[in-house]
C-alpha cells in the first residue's frame, strides 16, 4: 500500500523533533526529514508554488532520493491573487495566472515522479446572492480545465471538491457536480479525489460517493481523515464515523482501487508523527478486518440490506481487535 501525507502537518510541536532550533529558519527539507521518520510512510505530496518558493525542484528531487521516499502528487494551493476566484476570476490577468500556475504544477509533478495533480479552487464560489453569473463562471472552469487537460493528455489531474470555506458556496461543491463537470471537460485524464471531511461537510455518505465516481470510472485520489461534519476538522481516520470509513474502504477494495491513500489531517496538538502512524495503523486494520471477515460475507450483508445484518461488522470489529499497549 501507498501512504502519502502533507508536509504543513509536520510543523507542529516543532521541539519534539527539531529541538530549539528558530522555527523561522526551518525549511521545506527539514519538514521531509521529520516526515522520513514515519514508519510505514512511503510518500509525500508537496503544494505547488507554496514548497517552491525557496527551493528548486532539483533540489527537492534529490533530497527526497536521499530519504528514500516518493512524491505522491502536487497539490494546487491559489494563495494571495486569487481572493476573487481562479478559472472563474473575472479578472483575465488573474485568470490566466491561475491556469499556467496549473500547467507548471503538472511539470513539477512530472519531474518529481508524481502520480497526479490535484486541484482544489478554493476561491471560485460566491458568498452573497446576485454575486455571480453561476453559467458562466461553470463554463469558465470548463474551459480552463479543457485547455489544462489537452495540454497535458498524458498526466492524472484530479479535481477535489470542497462545498465551502473559505467561500460561503463553492461553484463545484459535492460529487454530483464534480461529475457533471468531468463529462463536460470530457477529458479521460481527469478524475476526482475524494476528501473525507469535504464528503461529511456537504452530508454525502463517503463511500457512496466513492461509487459514483467508481461508476464513471473517475476514481483519481483520497484524502482521509474524519470530522464533526459542518468543518473542515481534519481529524484521524476513524476517530469520529469508524463504519463510514469502514464502509468507504470496503468500497476502495470493492473498486480495485490501488491509488495512492493520502491523510489529509490536521495534527493541531499531536505529534504528527505518532498521528500519521496510528493513522496508517488505523487504515491497515480496517482493511485487515475486512479481509478477514471476508469480503464475500461482506457483499452478502450489502445485499441483504438488513440494517441488523450490517451491524454485525462492527460487533465482530470489537470482537477481533485484541488491545495491546503499544501497537
Ligand atoms: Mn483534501
């Protein structure tokens, strides 16, 4: 299995790891080394321009070779410009900025080795009513991605939907839309990443909307993680909807799915090393569990869509798991 994780987590309880060193001085490099710490880590994603602002991909490259881990994806973050939106900015300068930004990102990718680009357009949306004209600021964003994907017909691009924040709406918020837009873009290179707050926070079930982009054979890329729903929280994988995500990776098995399992988390006031290995301990047992419960047993229990029947993978859950101390 593939794990992938962010590198921003790696900066909390900076004295846990890098000691007095001055928090301002530490570098994308230091926060790898942190992350090459992790047992069961195989690979980091890096967010495009923010981790290349000071350093050269060159650099990153070899450094990563020398940690002996692998760069999963590049991740979009549209910072400072782009307030007012990004393929959907009514400003064409900004616009434009917004769709070479991708264009570099998907090279950078390719250079490091990188399995896919995600774009997450966390300003196109609107907050007030009469704020857009919502036809052509959707059509804005096909057109964008269509040039970015004809470009590229060769690399994964995927498309993470969020409902909100930091807009009050985004123009692209929950599976259904992500789908109608990925046929209208109509490139086979594009797919979704399902992120599992995002999911909670638009009150989709995670694992149905895994079988819809499973469906239309769009399946690109997860971003686990758990949350109290209405926020983008973050939280460990399990910690808060254990038979949703359960379910949701019984549904990844369902699928064949063997992309890369990215936690996208927030170790506020954790050490994000022991937070990314309970996390991958955490993925590894719920796919164990399945497997010895059998998948098979499993289907059964979806078909017979007895509510009572579905319960008995949770008591057999708390029956298999034998408490140790320390793993
Ligand atoms: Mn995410």
């Amino acid at each position: 299995m593939k794990f992938s994780t962010r590198l921003n987590s790696f900066k909390t309880m900076p004295e846990n790891f890098f000691g007095d060193k001055c928090l301002k001085s530490l570098t994308v490099f230091d926060y790898i080394s942190r992350m090459a710490t992790v047992d069961g880590l195989t690979h980091v994603e890096l967010n495009y321009p923010e981790h290349f602002e000071n350093t050269s991909v060159e650099e990153v490259k070899s450094f990563l070779t020398e940690k002996k881990l692998q760069v999963s994806g590049i991740a979009l973050r549209f910072k400072n410009h782009y307030t007012f939106g990004e393929y959907a900015n009514k400003d064409s300068q900004i616009r434009d900025k917004a769709i070479r930004e991708t264009m570099e990102a998907i090279e950078v990718c390719n250079e490091l080795g990188g399995e896919v680009t995600t774009i997450w357009l966390a300003n196109d949306g609107f907050d007030y009513a009469f704020q857009m004209d919502y036809e052509k600021a959707y059509d804005k964003i096909v057109d964008a991605l269509k040039q970015i994907t004809s470009r590229y017909p060769d690399n994964n691009i995927s498309f993470e939907y969020k409902p909100y924040q930091p807009r009050a709406f985004s123009l692209i918020g929950n599976i259904s839309t992500t789908l109608v837009l990925l046929d209208d873009v109509g490139a086979p290179n594009m797919g979704v990443t399902l992120d599992f707050c995002h999911m909670l926070m638009t009150k989709e079930n995670p694992a149905y909307s895994l079988a819809l982009a499973a469906r239309k054979n769009r399946l690109m890329g997860f971003h686990l993680n758990d949350g109290h729903k209405d926020n983008d929280d973050g939280l460990m994988l399990g910690s808060v909807h254990f038979m949703q995500t359960l379910e949701f990776i019984y549904y990844a098995k369902r699928y064949n799915y063997d992309g890369l399992i990215y936690f996208d988390t927030f170790p506020l006031r954790e050490d994000p090393v022991a937070e990314c290995e309970q996390n991958i301990r955490m993925y590894k047992a719920f796919d164990s569990f399945l497997d010895r419960f059998g998948l098979e047993r499993v289907e059964e229990i979806i078909q017979s869509e007895d509510a009572l029947e579905a319960q008995k993978l949770l008591y057999s859950f708390t029956q298999q798991q034998t408490l140790t101390t320390n793993k």
